[in-house]
C-alpha cells in the first residue's frame, strides 16, 4: 500500500462534522452571549461533544433571537 492509498483510507474513516461552527473568532462575552457568534458559554463548550442535531438546535436559538 502506498502513502497516498493509506491516507485516503484515514480520510475514509474520518467523518467531518455535518453542522460547521459558528465561530468567527470575535470571542467577547455580553449579557451571556457571545458577540461573535451568539452562543452561550455552556453552547460554546459543549459544542466540541454536541451531536449534530444538538448543533442544529444551538443554531435555530440564536436565529431566533436574530443573530
């Protein structure tokens, strides 16, 4: 097997996540929210963990609250 075919088999078994950040490195906290992305401290450190339908719910409250 060579290095190329090897690697290919890593990215096969590596998923990316299905629901991207929304991270946009402007990290201040006010009122309890991110001002960057709108997430909560708890939001943003479960984030890492959350499953993608989790993700999706974080996403929907802050369109909602017109982020």
């Amino acid at each position: 097997m060579t290095a190329a075919e090897d690697e290919d088999d890593f990215l096969d078994f590596t998923p990316l996540p299905a629901v991207e950040s929304p991270c946009v490195s402007i990290c201040r906290m006010k009122d309890g929210l991110c001002e960057g992305c709108g997430r909560t401290l708890d939001e943003i450190a479960e984030w890492s963990s959350a499953t993608d339908a989790r993700r999706r719910a974080i996403l929907a409250r802050i369109a909602r609250a017109g982020r």
